[in-house]
C-alpha cells in the first residue's frame, strides 16, 4: 500500500513538474518584446496585453510578470500576446501611441480599441473578466472560436 502511494506521488510530482515546464513554455510563446510590434500587424488576430515600465526590474513590472506566468493559459485561450515595454529610451510604435509614465498595463483589443488602461498590477484572473466583456469576446464565445 505504502508503495502504491509513492509511486502515486511520484507520478503526481513529475506531471506536475512536466505540467509546469509546458505553463512555462506557453507563457515565453505569449511574450514579444515591443519593438517587434505593430498595431496593425495583430488587427483582427490578436489582442495585446502591454505592459510599460521605465525598468525590468520595477516591482510592479517582475510583479505583472509573475502575476501573469501563473496562468497563461487563460490568456492564450482569449488570443492574447503580451508586450513587454521596459525601456524609454527605445522609442517604440507603442509608446510613442500610449504615452505611459512609469507602470502602466494596457490591454488593446483586436480592433485596435484600448480597452484597459491600469497604474498597477493584474492577475490573470481580473483580465480575463475584462477580455470576455468585451462584445468581440462574446461573439467568440457564442461561435465557440
């Protein structure tokens, strides 16, 4: 019985561990740096979920990060990339159009639209309420896309 439940264990440890390698994998798949984007590139593809800060290692920047590599799965579900904006002196298309000052996240919908503009920190959880809000979401949902 005691080796039944070790092996269980184990099995239960390494599909953990294996699970947590393929979250980790699909979080990098999510992340483009941002002077690799155009809006007009991911009109009607994709939506952005950019996150700005004047340094990578702004608390608020590692926390949106963390906060996001927890459950990207839920963003991808919802055709999310997350843009990563970490430096001013880099004079980005998305910069130069959403003029942040300091942290900012900012979710721009397929359509071009800015739909969410936050001086602080979201989980995953809080944007993906805010995403299946959204008219273009619901139809997603209805046509099962």
């Amino acid at each position: 019985m005691i080796r039944v439940l070790a092996l269980v264990i184990a099995a239960f440890s390494a599909s953990s561990a294996i699970a947590g390698e393929l979250e980790d994998e699909l979080f990098e798949d999510l992340l483009v740096p941002a002077g690799e984007v155009s809006l007009d590139e991911y009109m009607w593809r994709k939506r952005l979920l950019v996150v700005f800060s004047n340094s990578e290692l702004d608390p608020q920047f590692t926390e949106q990060l963390e906060l996001l590599s927890e459950r990207p799965q839920g963003l991808a579900a919802r055709d999310v990339l997350i843009v990563l904006d970490s430096d001013p002196s880099e004079e980005t298309e998305l910069r130069e159009e959403f003029r942040p000052r300091g942290f900012m996240l900012l979710l721009v919908g397929k359509d071009g639209e800015v739909y969410l503009r936050k001086p602080v920190p979201w989980d995953v959880r809080e944007i993906s309420r805010s995403i299946d809000k959204l008219p273009l979401r619901q139809r997603e949902m209805r046509d099962g896309s």
